[in-house]
C-alpha cells in the first residue's frame, strides 16, 4: 500500500521543525511515495515482473536570501538529521540571490479540489498477464509480425509538499499503462512501430487487443520503406509528432528560457507567432486528466492560461524565482504545463490529406534536433508519401528542417483533437518545410 | 566503502541467507546494494542558481528463471523489505529450473582509485572557480549575453551479493564540468558548449587553470554559429573530425551490436556475425578498461571484471556486447557489459568506451579529396532506431567542403544514415585517434549511464544532411 498522508505529513513537519531549528529562516519540502508494478511480455510469454517501491524526499532550506537544496530517498530521522544540517552549512556559504524566495502567500492554492486522479482498483499481476497476453494475440496474428514485446505498469503515488509558510497539501494520483512494440519483416526490410495507453483510471485503459491490432497494423504498413528525394513538400504530422511540437513551444516560453534569454519567443509577448486560427491552452483541472493538478511544484494555486489566442502570444509559464526577475507573479507553472493543447481546427482528418496533391505524412521522428535558442528544427523522419489523399508507400531515411518561427505561422490544424495524454494535438500540417533525401 | 549492514536489522548472515534462499533453484539473479552521494552546483544568469546536494541508498533483488526476470526494487534496506522483496520474486517465479553455468573470471585490477571527488575540493573553492568562469567570458567579449557553468560529482558505492555468498564490490568516483555561453550579435544568437570530465577528482581535470581551455572552447563554437550560413540539404561526402563525432559510431553501430537486441532479433545485425559489415581499415572496439575514462569500469553492474571487447576487427563483425542474462540465453559470456543506471533499474547490455581506432591517412587528404559536402566537427547529440537501423546525430559545428577547401559554417544540422551499411561508405580512416572530453551519457529503456566514444578523422562518402538549403 501507498504511505499515507499521516506518514508523509509527519515526515514533511519533521523536516520543516529541524530546519527552523538549526536557523533556516524559511524551508520547503516534499516527501513522496510511490509503488509501480510492472509485467513484461515478449512473444506471448511472460518476460519480465518489476516492482519498485520508493520513497523520496527534497528539502530546500533558505537564509534570508541565500538558498540550498537536497534530496535523499533514505527518510530515517537520523539520516534526515546530517542532510538537513549539511545543506543548511550550504545555504550559508551560497551567495545571496534577490529573487529567491518561497512563494507569495496570496497565490498559495487555498483548497484542493477533487480531480479524480486516483483509482483505488488493484490490478493484479495474474490480470496484468492476461491482458498481455490477449495484447499479444492479437498483435502477432499476422505472419510478417516477428516479434512483439508489451508491458502493463501499475503506479499509485502519494506525496505532500510542505513549506514553513504554512502551506500543506497532498493528494494520492494512479496511473496505468499498457504499451505494445512489434517489429515486422519482409524480404526488403525490417521495421519496428507501437500503441500505447496510459490513463488514471483502469477501466479506461484501451482494450488489449485493439491496441495490439493497431501496433501490428502501423508496423506492417511500414514494411520496404523507400528513399525520396530532397524537396520543398507539405508535411503532415501524426498527434503522436504535432503533440512534440506543441511540447517544444511550451520550452520556449518557460520563464527560465526567457529570462535568460535563452529563446527564440523572448519578447514576443501580445505578437503573432503563431497561424491567427491558432489557439493553445493549458488546462489543469481535468478530470482524470494525466497532466492535472490541484496545485505546481511550490504549492502555487494554477489556473487555466490561454497561451495562445488567435495566434498571438498571451502568457509564459511563470514560476516564482524567474517570475521575480522578470516581474511577473507566478501562474502556477513551476514544473512546467499541465494539460496542453492545441484547440481543434476546423477542416476534416480526411481534407487536409486532400489538401495538396502531394504531401509527406510523418509518424516519427528521431534526434534532439529542435534548437530553442535560434528556433532551427533539424530532425530524422519515418513517414509515407501521400498523393490525393492516399498513402502510397513508406518513407525512410529522411531529414525534414525549417524554422520553429516561420514553422508556427504555417500551421493548419485539423479538428480531430482527443484528449488522451498531458499533452494533446489534432493531426497538423505545414506548408513549406524542407525534406532531405537522395 | 558503504558498509551496508551497520545501520539496519539486516545483517550480512540475513542477507546471504535470504539471497541463497531465493535464488538456490533459479538461473541467475543477484542482490545489488548500492549508495550514492552527488552534488550538482550551478551558476546561471550572473548567480550561484542552486547548490544541491543528494544521497540514495536502496538493493534491487533480482532473480532469472529461464528467459523470465523478475525484479524488485526498495530504498528501505532491513530484514522486512528484502523478505517482502523475497516473496515477490519467488511469486513470479513458480516453476525453477537450472543454475548459471558460466565461470566469471577474477581480476584485481581497477581502473580508478575510491575517492570520494565531493569531498576533495570545498564548496567555496568550487563556486570561485564558477565566478571566475562568469566574469571570465563576460569581460572577454561584449557579444557575450549568457553563461552557464557547472559542476557534478558522484561517488557510487555498489555491492553484489551473489547465491553462495559471493560478494563483490567498487567504489566510483565521476565528475563532470561544463561551460555553455550564448553570444549575441546583430539579433542573432548562438550558443556554444564545452566539457570535461571523467572518475578522478575536479582538480585532476581543472589543473593549470584548464577551466580557462573549456571556456574558450565553448565561446569558440558559438561565435563560429554566429557566422553559420544554412545548411545544404541532400546526400553528400561527409568529413567527421576526431574524438565526440564517434557518437556516430555509438548510434549507427553500438546499440546494434547490444546482446539484448540480437537475442531478441531485432538489431538490424543479429543475422550478420562474422559478416562484412564495414570497410577494410575500419576495426572498433568497446573498452571498459582505460584508466580514469568516464564509461569505464572495474567491474560492471552485475560483477564481472570489465574488458576490451572487439566488436569489427578490420571490417568483419566479431562480437556482441553481453551481460550475464543475454549471454546464457545465447551460449555465451558476458563481456563486461552489465549496467544499470542504480538499483531501481535492471541491468541491460551496454556500451562503455566505443571505439573506432586509428588508420594511416590524414584529415588534410581527406579534405582535399571532396568536391562538395561537410566537414563536422562537434555534435550534440544522436538517437537511433536499431530495428530499422536509421540513425541521426546532430552537428553543433560543421563547415561546407568545397573543390577540397574548408568554407563557411554551416548551421546546426541532423545527419541521417542507415547503421548496418554506413561504415561501408567509410573511403578514409585517419590517423588521428582522440578520445572525447568526457561528457558523454547514453540513454537506453530510460536508463541514462556514463559513456565514452573514440575515433579518428574518417571520410563517409554517402550520408544524407539535414539542412534547409537545396
């Protein structure tokens, strides 16, 4: 069973007693647990069980200005006893820095309201291998499939974050995940794709065998791949991609980019980065949404941002620290964005395929090949060739470049956005882009 | 040494007992205890932007039956938690059969010394030297708008306990320290980024005011980017300069030639063994055993004494890299390659020092045969898919070759190719062997660890760059 919020609370007052003791002027903590069970299958046999069960603790103790962190899984009160006196002997030797301190009272989450994050519903690993193994059933019925390999992972996690302000609050979260890879040949090639699902709530997992199916079918489709040759094209993007790009915006406008000035969307505040029919927001109060929360990594009450608005740049995410450098209070989103997405477009899956008469589908890409600082966008890609609004082969091999800047404003966006991760995309194109092939 | 026992109800008996318990009818499997102390220091935007500091302690316990692992995992280590751990792995395994039947060798030697890096050097003098760092590149051009500058260091302290009783352990020390600046410069901006590092202590490395080295290296590369044009785009002739751009090797070759994926079939080289599968001239190996190198290792995760494992010997597929459970599975040995990122993880097949070693031509030969293509001199980094055998890696600094002739910069750019053939477009192999500054980290199933990569100048006489530009 997870720790409940009794143990983590008295662990979390525990710390936060002996760092006002030794003299830390202010401290924050978080104690967290978190058990995760894992059952692996490959080739419709049992490959692997895994279960971790681990604690954690992070504290960060402050004098006046001048602040120090550290962590430790290890929670015995001794071991608490020498972490939080060396990092306090840090803090004191650390330099000051005017912008570091807890977070502003007022904007503290009063209440923590009920997201349905946690499913209670113990998944036992006789269950988790019969689900695999109908997984992999339907995986492997077709012949060009030549191996499979899947897994079921189980977490439930329990956490309080705690700082000497007063601030208290937790909340247990679950999540269950299934995920299949199969790898398909034939005489010319060898090629390898997946299908996951990952939800809060068990009943909402997607059904075994569809999942095995569609990673079957999107593997098998790629099989003998060509090279094509390098052009000026339209690319389409999965979600699975269009979702990466979305991410890699949310990058750009952290605040710590920005205040460094470390991104291509520093003071683009009230421009147009992105197409005007483009709309994206940041929702954290979903219900059984994988990215929601009550409150971000400081305790600070978040709401919901429109980041974009009709293409044009509304608010960065706003922690505390760099907040007070670039004088902005805090949205809520140190640690980050919750549930992101870009809002539907208004033209079918079925006519933006039709859209040109030649365009490049792209299912995957490879390589750390987004730069934030000058926005160049440099990647290796897996896709298919699509004419008239029909794939025609796969494609491999490729390289697909632009401009993250000249990329936001060419963005069309199709209207079959679903809701199924942290962070979510309809299918999208962009006109204009450069493929290098042969 | 971390003394595993002297703070718990759990005693070295107990935990023998249970390890011989649990794992007598099995294959394999294995108790690794393991604490590690690391501290990581930033300085960002004029500021010491944090200072922390991190202990873990926890076992992972794991147990092979056949092709099935279990494992479980606790940063709890008493009598309880391993029984719990016990249970769990005799839970999963209910029908055991066998023994491990492959002989370990033993081998005193070690590839670095225990010493704790943290403690060698104080807080004060490591953030003098990151302010000296700041106020260095600050001064040393106006262009300068960002510095970034870092120190990490770990000491990790493992421990396996073996059915039987057998026990193994080391001691390793791991430092790092990176320098990025960002120049701006007629509303363009650029960054550049250099390190160094290795298992020996911060002053080992900082020696002669090195520092000072890493830092022009870092505004170097940048102020090079400032210049860049955009890069072309298509199939041309590649020049690689010596040292990091082996991540080309590590990408297109290694995790190909890892056991997991070749007893799985699904390395696009688990048919090519003994196979043709690089040019002649072309021989690289995985090397855990060089002294002080950041992917080396006394011994690895799961105990075995590490070694220089030839992977191509002169264009011919040799070897792969294995660790204890692949190897049985495939009626081998482990070579050493047993890693894990720490106990929360299993252990996986994994590179340690890749090497592409010397030949006998120059970069200047290699140069001057090129009409038209690039000459890449750094890289960030690279990703591969090893069923498909397509891999990229990403040029940080690259110029255009043109009639034989270095030109302009050219701007950060992916490289793709296709593992199993690229080595054969190989037409070159320098002279010039280097190892990288030490910097390197891979990730595999999640699992980051400390790597290494090698190689001399080589000439690739088909690759495809990803730039803009047709």
């Amino acid at each position: 069973m997870v720790k409940d919020q009794e143990f983590l609370k008295s662990k979390a007052s525990y710390c936060l007693d002996l760092a006002k003791k030794m003299g830390a002027t202010d401290a924050s903590v978080t104690v967290g647990h978190s058990i995760s069970e894992t059952v692996n299958f490959r080739n419709k046999s049992l490959e692997a069980s895994d279960r971790s069960d681990g604690l954690a603790l992070s504290i960060e103790t402050y004098l006046g200005k001048r602040r120090s962190s550290i962590s430790s899984s290890n929670l015995l009160d001794e071991n608490i006893k020498t972490l939080i006196d060396k990092c306090f002997e840090t803090t004191k030797i650390t330099p000051e820095d005017e912008f570091n301190s807890l977070p502003d009272k007022n904007l503290l989450a009063k209440q923590i309201s009920s997201l349905n994050l946690y499913d209670e519903t113990r998944f036992e690993n006789d269950k988790k291998i019969k689900y695999l193994k109908d997984l992999e059933e339907s995986a492997s019925s077709d012949n060009q499939i030549i191996n499979t390999e899947s897994s079921f992972t189980e977490n439930k996690s329990n956490f309080i974050l705690a700082n000497s302000d007063g601030f208290c609050g937790g909340y247990k979260t679950s999540s269950f995940s299934a995920s299949c890879v199969t790898v398909a040949k034939d005489e010319n090639s060898m090629e390898r794709d997946y299908e996951f699902s990952s939800k809060r709530h068990l009943s909402d997992i997607k059904q075994a065998t569809d999942l095995g199916y569609k990673a079957a079918k999107q593997t098998i489709r790629k099989l003998s791949p060509k090279k094509i040759g390098s052009e000026k094209i339209s690319i389409i993007f999965d979600k699975r991609i269009s979702k990466g790009m979305l991410s890699a915006f949310a990058s750009a406008i952290s605040a710590s980019a920005i205040a460094r000035g470390t991104s291509f969307l520093k003071d683009k505040i009230d421009q147009q980065v992105f197409a005007n029919s483009i709309n994206v927001i940041d929702k954290p109060d979903i219900i059984k949404g994988m990215g929601s929360q009550n409150f971000d990594s400081e305790g600070v009450n978040s709401n919901t941002l429109q980041l974009i608005q009709n293409g044009i740049l509304k608010n960065y995410l706003v922690d505390t620290y760099n907040g007070k450098k670039l004088n902005l209070k805090s949205n809520g989103r140190s640690g980050g964005t919750t549930n992101l997405y870009f809002e539907k477009g208004n033209i079918s899956y079925e006519d933006l395929m039709k859209k040109n008469s030649r365009s490049l589908f792209i299912t995957e890409t490879i390589g750390h090949g987004s730069n934030l600082v000058t926005g160049d966008y440099s990647v290796g890609a897996t896709g298919f060739l699509v004419e008239d609004g029909e794939f025609k082969y796969p494609v491999n091999e490729i390289t697909i470049a632009g401009n993250f800047k000249d990329m936001f404003k060419n963005i069309i966006l199709a209207n079959d956005l679903e809701f199924e991760y942290a962070v979510n995309s309809p299918t999208m194109m962009i006109e204009g882009m450069t493929v290098a092939g042969k | 040494m971390s003394n595993f026992f002297n703070k718990s109800d759990l005693t070295r008996q107990d935990a023998d007992k249970i390890v011989s318990e649990t794992l007598n009818n099995c294959d394999d499997g294995e108790l690794y205890l393991e604490e590690s102390k690391s501290e990581s220091i930033l300085l960002d935007d004029n500021k010491i932007k944090s200072s922390n500091y991190s202990s873990d302690l926890g076992f992972g316990f794991r147990a092979i039956s056949n092709e099935v692992v279990a494992y479980s995992y606790s940063n709890e280590i008493s009598k309880d938690s391993l029984k719990n751990s016990s249970e769990n792995l005799k839970s999963t395994l209910k029908s055991i059969k066998g023994i491990y039947n492959h002989e370990i060798q033993k081998s005193n030697k070690k590839f670095y010394e225990d010493i704790n890096p943290i403690e060698q050097k104080t807080l004060d003098s490591k953030l003098e030297v990151l302010n000296k760092v700041n106020d260095f590149l600050r001064k040393k051009d106006g262009s300068v708008k960002q510095v970034t500058a870092s120190f990490a260091g770990e000491q990790k302290s493992i421990e396996i306990i073996r059915s039987g009783g057998e026990v193994l352990t080391d001691v390793r020390p791991l430092i790092r320290f990176n320098v990025s600046v960002m120049l701006e410069k007629n509303g363009r901006k650029e960054t550049g980024v250099y390190g160094i590092g290795g298992r020996q202590s911060y002053d080992d490395y900082l020696k002669n005011d090195n520092w000072k080295n890493v830092c022009e290296e870092a505004f170097r590369i940048a102020s090079v980017n400032l210049e860049s044009k955009p890069a072309p785009a298509g199939e041309m002739k590649v020049v690689l300069g010596p040292g990091w751009p082996a991540i080309l090797i590590h990408e297109a070759i290694g995790h190909g030639l890892e056991g997991d994926f070749n007893r799985k079939k699904t390395s696009a080289f688990h048919d090519l063994m003994g196979e043709k599968v690089a040019s002649e001239g072309v021989t690289i190996v995985d090397d855990g055993t060089i002294d002080n190198r950041r992917g080396s290792l006394t011994i690895d995760d799961e105990g075995t004494p590490t070694e220089r494992t030839v992977l191509i010997e002169n264009g011919i597929l040799k070897n792969f890299m294995q660790d204890r459970h692949n190897a049985r599975l495939m009626n081998t040995r482990s070579t050493g390659s047993g890693r894990r990122e720490n106990y929360r993880h299993i252990v996986l097949p994994r590179m340690r020092n890749t090497m592409m070693l010397s030949g006998n031509q120059t970069q200047d030969e290699m140069i001057k045969s090129v009409d038209k293509g690039i000459f890449a001199v750094s890289f960030g980094g690279g990703q591969v898919d090893i069923t498909s055998g397509k891999f990229v890696f990403n040029c940080t600094e690259a110029y255009e070759i043109n009639n034989g002739k270095i030109g302009s910069p050219i701007k950060g750019a992916t490289l793709i190719g296709d593992g199993p053939s690229i080595l054969k477009e190989v037409s070159m192999v320098g002279n010039d062997m280097m190892l990288d500054p030490g910097i390197g980290t891979c990730g595999k199933a999640g699992q980051g660890v400390p790597v290494g990569v090698a190689q001399p100048s080589i000439l690739i006489d088909k690759m495809t760059v990803g730039g803009t530009k047709l």
